[in-house]
C-alpha cells in the first residue's frame, strides 16, 4: 500500500516569489520559497496575517503570475488556471451562483469538460452524496444554512475531479460546530476521491487536525519558516485534539507564527 511519504509529488514549488509593481516600484511579497506536496496527502499553509498565503494561493492556482521561480503539478510549470485543479473559497455566498438550484451549481464547472451524459450525472449524484446533501438538488443557496452552502461549493469542486483541491479559509464564515463537521468531510473526500488538498488557514487548530504536514510561512517577504510533519493517526474531533501530541505541535506551529508575527 502506498503511503504518503512514499507517494509522488503532486504539487511542486521551486523557489516562487513574487513582486507587486507599485509607483515607488516593486513590492516583493514572497520570497523563495520551496515546499513540495505529495499525491493524496492533506497540507495546510499558516503564517501570520498579511503574510501573503492568499498571495500564495493565487499564484498556484494560476490567478496571479509569478515573479520568479516556479509551480507545477506532475512536472508541468502552472502558467494560468490548471485544469488538474479546482479552488474553494472562503465566501461561499460570492462563489455560489443564488439564482441557480443546488444541482445546476454542482453542474456548472462539468459544461466544458465535454463528458458523457451518463458520467456527468454520475459525477454529481457522487458529489452531492459525499457531502451529505442528496435530496436538496432543487434547493437554491439562499434556501441553505451557511454550512450547507459551503457543502455545495465543495461538491461543486469534487464533481470536477481535480488532482489538487485548494481550499482558501474554506471552513472560517462557519459555527465551530460546523467546522468541525466540515473538517471531517474534507478527510473523507481526501480518502473517497484520492484528492491532493492544499488548505490556506488561519486557525492552527485545523492545520493541525487535518493535516499531513503544515507549511509554516515567516518573514517579509514570506518564506518557508518550517515543515512540519503531521503524525496523529485517524483523526476524530474529541480524541485528536485530546492527544498530548495535539497540544505540543499546535503550541509548537503557534510559537513559530507568532516570532514571525
């Protein structure tokens, strides 16, 4: 069986940074970094606020050009949106479309992949279940709790089958409740659908619970600080986070951040 640290490297970062052009001229933002993530394995991204992980994200994701060094997914340089990959962002209410059912949000992204009818409507019936929102294809986003709404954008995600999911803050505009909730899905799509995920977060809680290994980002311009790796076992909520090893890499990842803070 093929395990995490023996699997390929899905994900590689080779020296990015990246500048900002400004009237009083370039801004670096990031700096050299180098983190590599590995085919279905869960890393997360911290480091202090305004550090650039959004910025980050936007140049893997192919948002945003990057000033130097490179990103790649299988070997090949990402030069603009790839379509190995699909994101997730925090503010499910601007990524939803309100004025289309559940279902027509999941199909959307299917339109241009040109599948089978049969495959398609596999896809999402797949998606929706894994979410747990089956029965709810003809209910619109305003119809849902926040949560449920966060659930449709995951589905939507996954019915396009990425290699790599990226989520930005994907679960910060929820209850605590329905994080944790949340949390534990994002593990199971990983096993379900092999995907490779890659979460920007805030909260060094999560990067911790759901995590493989934690890429910690310091300095300014932003370079790697750390990798941390993440050996806790199957995760749950109550016994995880009750583990003495729990407490000592959360408090381990918050003393780097908050030097570099």
């Amino acid at each position: 069986m093929t395990t995490i640290e023996s699997a390929p490297v899905r994900l590689r970062v080779d020296g990015l940074a990246k500048s900002y052009q400004t009237r009083n001229g370039l801004v670096p933002v990031i700096a050299d970094l180098t983190f590599d993530v590995r085919a279905g394995e869960v890393c997360c991204i911290v480091g202090p606020s305004g550090i650039g992980k959004t910025t980050l994200l936007k140049c893997l994701t192919g948002l945003q050009g990057i000033t130097a060094g490179s990103a790649a997914i299988d070997g090949v340089p990402i030069d603009g949106p790839p379509q190995e990959m699909a994101l997730v962002f925090q503010e499910y209410t601007r990524s939803l479309m309100p004025w289309l059912t559940v279902e027509k949000n999941v199909r959307l992204p299917l339109k241009h992949l040109r599948l089978p009818a049969a495959e398609r409507e596999e896809r999402i019936g797949a998606a929706l279940a894994a979410v747990g929102l089956s029965g709810a294809e003809a209910k619109f986003p305003w119809q849902l709790s926040g949560g449920m709404q966060q659930r449709v954008a995951i589905a939507r995600a996954i019915a396009y089958r990425p290699e790599v999911l990226v989520m930005d803050e994907p679960f910060a505009s929820v209850d605590a409740q329905t994080r944790f909730e949340l949390e534990d899905l994002c593990l199971r799509i990983r096993e379900q659908f092999g995907m490779t995920i890659v979460i920007v977060t805030h909260d060094i809680d999560e990067a911790v619970y759901l995590s493989d290994r934690v890429v910690v980002l310091g300095e300014r311009p932003a370079k790697v600080t750390e990798i941390i790796d993440i050996d806790l076992g199957p995760r749950d909520q109550l016994t995880t986070r009750a583990l003495p090893a729990f407490a000592e890499l959360r408090t381990r990842i918050f003393e780097l951040i908050r030097r570099a803070g």
